[in-house]
C-alpha cells in the first residue's frame, strides 16, 4: 500500500475499500435475506390436520378405583366359592338351540351353590317368623323376656357382657346398613345411564358405520393442507436456488474481486510514482548542474575570508568551509524511462466499469434464477393437480359402504330388540331400590330401638338402688329391646327374600357372566360352531371374514385394525399399497431431478484488462535497482550544512574587531542563507518526493510478478468454478426442495393411513363398545348390586345374635322378683 503522502495513492486505495465494503454489504443483505431458506439435509415444516369429518366415536370407559373395592374383591370371592363351576357350554348350546330339552338336573347341577343358598333362605323365611310367633305367645304367657327371679353375684358381669355383645352386634349391623345404602344408591346412580348407553352404543357404532364414506372423502379432502404448503413453497423456489447460489459463491466471487481490485490500484499508482521518480530525477540532475558553479565561487570568497590574517579567530572555521562541495549527484541513479514506456498507454481498459459489471452480473443471479426455473415451476404445479387427482382414487376405490350393511342391519335389530328388557331391567330395579330403601329404613329403626333400648336401660340401673325397685327408664329401656326385637322377627323373612333375590340375580351375572367374560370363555363359547342357532351366527350376521370369528375380530379391532381388515370383502383391499408414497410424486421427482439451468456464468475479468494486467508484470519495474535511489538519496544535496556555516559566520562577525572584515562575513553569512532558501531546499523537497515514489516502487516490485500472476489465477479459477459450483448447489438445493416437499406427501400419507385406521374406518369401536359393554355390566353394576345383597344379607342374620342379646338383656333392665342376699 502507498503512504498517505501520495494523494493518488490514498485516493485509489479508499475507493478500493469503499468498493469492497459495498460488495460485502450486499452479500450480507442477501445472505440475510437466503439463510432463512431450506437447506441441504434441513427438517421440513410439520403439518397440521385439523379434525372435522363427523363420525362418531365411542369413548372408552374405565374401572374407577372405589374405596369398597375390598368388599367388592371380598363378594367376588365368596361367589367364586359358591359358584365352582366352569361354563356350562353344554347347558348353553342346549338352551340356545333347543330350549325345550334342558333338564332341570342340569340346571340344578350348575347351580348347586345357589340351590344350597335358596335352601338356607327358606329355612330362614320360615324359621324366624316361627321363632317370633312362639316368642309372642310365651310372652303372652309371661314365660320370656320377664323379669330376673334371683339376684346373684355374677349378675353384673353377665350384664356388662350382654351389653358388650349386643352392642358390637349393632355396630356390625349399621356397617352393614350403611354399605347397603351406598351400594344400592351406586347401583340406581349407575343403572340409568348403563342402561341408556346400551341404545346409544349401538346407534353410535350405526352412526360410525354409515359414515365412514363422508369421513374417507374429508380425510382425502385434507390433501388440500400440503397442496397448499408445496404450492406455497415453489412460489419461493427459484428465488430460494438463486439466493443459495449467491451466498454460497459471494466469498469466492467478491475476494477475485477484491484482488483484481487492488491490482488495478497498483497499476495506477505504480504509474505515477514511476512519472514522480522519472522527472524528479532530472530536475535533481538539472539543479546540481545550476548549483555547482555558484557553490564552488561561494566556497574560494569564504575560503579566503577566513585565511586573511584580520580575522580573529576564523581558523575554526576554516575546515568546514573548505567542505563546501555538492553532494547527491542524481545523474548516477537508474534510469525509468524503460519502465514508462512499456507503460505507456495503460489502462487501456477501464478496471472500475469492469468490476462494477462483474458484480452486477454475479449479485444478479437470484434473478435471473427466476427467470430460467418458471417453466419447470409452471410444470411442477401441473403435476401437483395430477397428484391430487391421483389422492382421490383412495376416497373411490375405498370398499367398505357395500360390506358394513349387513352389520348396520345387525346393529339396527340388536338395538331394537334390546328396548323391551331394558325397559323391563329399569323397572325391576325401580322396585328393587324401592323395597332395599324401606327394608334398610327398617333395620335402622331396629338399631334405633336397639341403642335406644340399651341407653335408657344402662342409665335406669345406674340410678336403681334396690335391684328389687321398680325403675321407669329402666323398663323403658327393656320395652325398646322388645320393640326392635318384634320388628326383626316381623320383617325378617322380607329381608332374606329380598336378599336371596338380588344375590339369585347378581351373583349369576358375575359368576356365568362377567366372570367368563373377564377370561374371554364366552368369545371361545361363541366362536365354537354349533354352539349358537342359526339365527345368531355373528360372523355371518356381522359379515366377518369367513377365517375369523368373534374371538379374532375382537383382537384385530382392539389392536387397530380396519374395517376392510375385519369384514368379508369379494376382493382384498390393501391399504398400505394405496398409500405408498412413490406412487403420487414419481412426476415430481422426475422433473426435479433433471432439471439444469446456467446461473454462474460470470465475467469478471475481459481479456484487455487481462493483458493490461500481464503487461504490468513484465513492465520491467522489478528490474530497476531502487538501491542506487536509496543510496544516492542518503547523501545531502551540500556536503557541508549551510545554515551551519552560516551560523558560523554570524558568531564570528561578532568577535572582529575590523568592521571591514565582520562586514564581508555578514555579507557571506546572508550569500549562503539565500543558497539554502533558495536552491538548495527545493533539491531537499524534490529529494523527499523522490523518496516516496522509491520507498512505493521498492515495496512493491519484489512482489509484483506473484501478485499479478495470483490474481490473474484467482480471476480465471473463480470465473471457472462458478458454473460448476452454481451447477453443484442447483442440485443440492433441489434436491433440499425434493426431500422436503416428500417429507410433507409422507406426512398426508401416514395420517391418513392412521385416520382411517385409528378413527374414520377403524373397527376399533366394535371393541370399545364391549368393553365398555363388560365395564357397566360388571364394573359398575354387578359389582354394587352384589355388594348390596352382601351387605343387607350381613344385616339380616346379625339379626339373630341381635334378638337373642336383646332379649336377654331386656330382663336386666328390669326389677328382680327375689333379691337373694
């Protein structure tokens, strides 16, 4: 670089700069402006489906966790006790296809638990109300529940032990109670709605049938999603291409710029510090010839001025005007006319025009990318429309409208038949939480009676001083006991028939029901042929496939199986082969990938800048010896300083003593100030100009063949490298483009593959609804309703200790007929 002494040098350097801070501005913008594109390996955007077809679903439901779970395992457990046996599959089978041939001892076989609980039933109906009958008539005969005949000691003791067993008695039964009152209100709080879902399930899988076409075609709609994204993203495609291009190559571009640049500055400069050098050195030349005469003539009058004997003490001087001679002598030093005139002429082109024109070429790219890729854009879109038509065909060769008929039909009558005995099931449970109300309302008053009794009797006792007395809370107390004594006896037998009823009921549903259906026995039981009549062939009636049944279809549907998967269709439907990606984008990748276009032909370097360039570099300006410039330029102009010996000559005049002799040392003293002022500083000038034109050349001429020869090859290497690199990243960034917009067909496919899987055509609900079928069944009815006979069962024969306690405490309360001391 030139110092800042030379203004041309410092001119062409700043515009340098200047130009190469516009450059790197404007590949900042628009690498700004391609960074936010897709790159090579980068992650597509992930779509959204909205979900707006109108199927129905069939939510599943759950076993809730419950606090009575322990007594809902414990009745489970007594059940499978009574209830050992498997299911009965040969009873069924004769029940089902011949009702008329079922003998009874079969039935009693199966059920011999339950025949053994009906007996213990009927011995308690009639067993109790004997034992309450005989007990009113023995207290007609004031024979029981009177009074003490005796007073003993252990009396006391007996008492506190009755009241200890009659109160732990009533304790067990309100547990009893209470659960009995919580199971029967689940049961009537879960009953409704069970039994109302079993309608609405079967209209919901109806529902979910009939619209599978209307949802087949929403989800083929949905293709709309990424038509718009791809659409969207060609719009930006060729800007995106250009835009990479551009960013990727401005390095390379703009640092052959930036050289070519500099060189061309050296050009000029060199140009004119050479001119500087050439004609400094003859005017150097010209004014030593000037000087010499008029310094030696200065040099013999000081010489002889100081030698003459008047002059005091100019022996001192003497020696240093003696070395009054020239100095530089700039004649000596090489000549640069050589150089000049293999310069002569350059530039003959114009380096500035010629970079500004490179640049616009290359920062035009994105542009004219633009303009090259419209037709294939055009193209691209037309095969985005075929691919759309192409999507359709999955909504029109879907099979399933023609083959779930026979199934809606089957639901349609399972639904119509199923209204009478829920109808019928609602009303018997109307009457069951009915009389489980009263009967439970019941077994409280008894328990009033009961703590009521003991209360009063306790405190009467207390405030008896003579066992003897007669005690009105005591005998109050006592009449209670009775009283709860005669509704236990009273409504005994209503209890146990209501228990035996409900556990008739529930404990069959949970032991030949929900218990085989837990362990799938009924799927085996009706997958077995022969086992159903005719009319309730579900495979046939469900148009299952002819290699599966109930038990199959089940976990195909539960583990997310279509409909066409499950159902007996004339001819098979492959789904996974109708969504396989290649089949919609072979035109789009076709296209894409032999698609070419010329976007890095750049210019940067004409050939008569090239040769401007070459000239420059074999100039001769490395062969001039800077060296004999160097050492000439150390000698001064004058060997002795003339302002020195001036100064010399004006001390010296103030030391004469004959005016004639200080007046001539005035007067060369001035002489020689004049010679400096007047010819020797200009050399001294011209000498320092001289110097930055040799100090520049000298810099730069060691350099100026491999700075040259390095330009001209980064200039070709880039000119050459940017086609084949543009060409390099077109098909990167289409193949980005591809790889993206693949990423987006792939997506539609795999979620309508799941849509139609999972939801639209899934038979997943057929499974759902017998699940939830067993969850309201067994769940969240069987369950309740058995721990309510359970609960009211434990109430009605802790009855009995109840009676017996609570008749023998009755004559405690009361006063003793002989006080025995």
């Amino acid at each position: 670089a030139s110092r800042p002494g030379s203004p041309l040098a410092g001119a062409m350097r700043a515009a340098g700069l200047l130009l190469l801070l516009l450059l790197l501005l404007a590949g900042a913008m628009l690498r700004g402006a391609g960074s936010q594109q897709c790159h090579p390996g980068g992650p597509g955007a992930v779509l959204r489906f909205t979900d707006r077809h109108a199927e129905i679903r069939v939510p599943a439901l759950h076993r809730v966790p419950s606090s009575l779970d322990p007594l809902y395992g414990l009745v489970r457990r007594c059940l499978d006790l009574i209830q050992q046996n498997p299911l009965p599959t040969e009873l069924l089978r004769t029940a089902l296809n011949d009702p008329s041939s079922v003998r009874t001892s079969q039935v009693v076989q199966y059920e011999l638990g339950y025949v053994v609980c009906a007996a213990v039933a009927l011995l308690f109906t009639v067993a109790v109300p004997v034992a309450g009958m005989c007990f009113c008539y023995c207290r007609s005969r004031r024979r029981c529940g009177g009074r003490l005949r005796a007073h003993r000691r252990s009396l006391g003791c007996r008492r506190r032990c009755l009241l200890a067993c009659l109160s732990f008695t009533s304790l067990v039964i309100l547990a009893s109670v209470t659960c009995a009152f919580v199971t029967s209100q689940r049961v009537k709080g879960q009953m409704e709605p069970g039994l109302g879902a079993v309608p609405s399930t079967l209209r919901t899988l109806r529902q979910h049938l009939a619209n599978v076409p209307q949802g087949v075609q929403m989800v083929v709609d949905k293709f709309e999603v990424p038509r718009k994204q791809i659409s969207s993203d060609l719009g930006g495609l060729s800007r995106s291409v250009g835009l990479s291009i551009h960013a990727q190559l401005q390095a390379m571009t703009y640092a052959a710029l930036a050289e070519l640049q500099d060189r061309a500055a050296d050009l000029q400069t060199s140009l004119h510090h050479l001119q500087i050098v050439h004609r400094t050195a003859r005017a150097l030349a010209a004014a030593r010839a000037e000087l010499e005469p008029a310094l030696r003539e200065r040099r013999r009058r000081v010489v002889a001025l100081l030698d003459d004997p008047r002059c005091t003490s100019c022996a001192s001087a003497l020696g240093r005007a003696q070395g009054l001679q020239l100095g530089a002598d700039y004649a000596k030093v090489p000549s640069v006319e050589k150089v000049l005139k293999a310069l002569a002429g350059l530039p003959r082109s114009d380096f500035a025009e010629m970079i500004r024109q490179g640049n616009g070429t290359f920062n035009s790219i994105p542009e004219l990318a633009v303009e090259r890729m419209a037709q294939v854009i055009q193209d691209l879109r037309a095969d985005l429309a075929r691919t759309a038509e192409k999507v359709q065909s999955i909504a029109d060769a879907f099979p399933l409208p023609d083959y779930t008929r026979p199934a809606s039909e089957a639901l349609a009558e399972a639904e119509q038949r199923s209204r009478p005995y829920l109808r019928e099931a609602e009303r018997f449970e109307r009457y069951r939480w009915i009389a489980g109300t009263v009967l439970c309302s019941i077994i409280l008053l008894i328990l009033a009676c009961n703590v009521t009794g003991m209360a009063l009797g306790a405190y009467g006792l207390s405030k008896r001083e003579d066992p003897s007395d007669y005690e009105c809370r005591g005998e109050a107390g006592a009449k209670f006991l009775l009283v709860g004594v005669g509704l236990a006896f009273l409504f005994s037998w209503l209890l146990i028939l209501l228990v035996f009823a409900t556990f008739l009921v529930g404990g069959n549903i949970q032991t030949l029901v929900c218990r085989n259906w837990v362990n799938q026995e009924i799927y085996k039981f009706i997958d077995t042929p022969g086992n159903l009549p005719p009319s309730m062939n579900l495979t046939r009636q469900l148009n299952l496939r002819r290699d599966s049944n109930l038990s199959s279809a089940y976990r195909e549907c539960k583990s997310g199986a279509g409909l066409w998967e499950v159902l007996q269709l004339d001819s098979s439907y492959d789904l996974d082969e109708h969504l396989r990606t290649p089949q919609y984008t072979a035109d789009f990748q076709k296209r894409l990938g032999g698609f070419t276009a010329e976007l890095g032909d750049v210019r940067l370097l004409r050939s008569e800048g090239r040769q401007d360039l070459e000239t420059f570099a074999r100039s001769g300006l490395d062969e001039v010896d800077y060296g004999r410039f160097q050492e000439e330029m150390k000698n001064p102009v004058v060997q002795t300083s003339l302002p020195g010996l001036a100064r010399n000559l004006e001390g010296l005049q103030k030391m004469q003593r004959n005016s004639t002799v200080a007046g001539r040392l005035a007067a060369e003293a001035r002489a020689l100030w004049h010679m400096q002022n007047s010819t020797v500083q200009s050399q001294e000038a011209l000498v320092a100009k001289l110097g930055e034109s040799v100090q520049f050349l000298s810099r730069l001429a060691p350099h100026l063949k491999e700075r040259v020869r390095r330009t001209l090859a980064t200039t070709a290497s880039a000119e050459a490298r940017l086609p084949l690199q543009a060409q390099q990243i077109l098909r990167q960034e289409l193949g980005c483009f591809t790889r993206k917009e693949l990423r987006y067909f792939s997506q539609y496919l795999n979620w309508v593959g799941q849509t139609l899987r999972e939801d639209v055509a899934s038979c997943q609900p057929l499974a759902t609804a017998l699940d939830n079928g067993r969850v309201i069944l067994c769940d969240r009815i069987a369950e309740p309703w058995n721990a309510f006979w359970f609960s009211l069962g434990c109430c009605t024969f802790f009855l009995i200790p109840s009676i017996i306690f609570a008749v023998r405490l009755a004559k405690h309360f009361r006063p003793i007929r002989n006080r025995l001391m």
